[in-house]
C-alpha cells in the first residue's frame, strides 16, 4: 500500500506514535504541504477565506469526524 493516498494517515499516525515526530509536523505533510504543491489554494490549512474542511481525530490518531463543504461526512468513524 505504500504511496496510496489512503495510506497517508496511517503513515502520519506512525510517525507521531512510533516516531515520536510532533503531530503539527505530521499533519502538515499531509495536509498544508501537499496542497501547495498541487496549488490548491483553498485546502490544506484552517485560516480566513480558506474551505475550512475539517477532520478530527481521537487520541489514537483515528478519523472520528470528517466535516466537507459545511456537510458532515463521518461522524463517530463512520460514514
């Protein structure tokens, strides 16, 4: 599964708990870093005039809610 888009969180949530890599710089490569290098302007980070897609996670680095276009898309890990 290496190099599935699918795989990025796992590999996040790898480095903060098995690496100890700080979570804000875990985040940032899949989220802020590849949307800048796809010149997604609107995606990647929570600031003003930005889409505000949202994802949260529990303490175990899991997709508990997923919030897209003002829509909620995951709640409670399930679609």
């Amino acid at each position: 599964g290496v190099g599935r888009i699918s795989s990025l969180l796992d590999e996040a949530r790898d480095a903060v708990l098995g690496e100890g890599v700080a979570l804000a710089d875990a985040l940032q490569v899949i989220t802020a870093n590849p949307a800048r290098a796809l010149k997604l302007s609107q995606k990647g980070e929570l600031a003003p005039g930005k889409d505000a897609d949202i994802v949260l996670l529990d303490a175990g680095l899991r997709v508990q809610s997923v919030w897209a276009r003002g829509r909620r898309l995951v709640a409670d890990g399930a679609l």
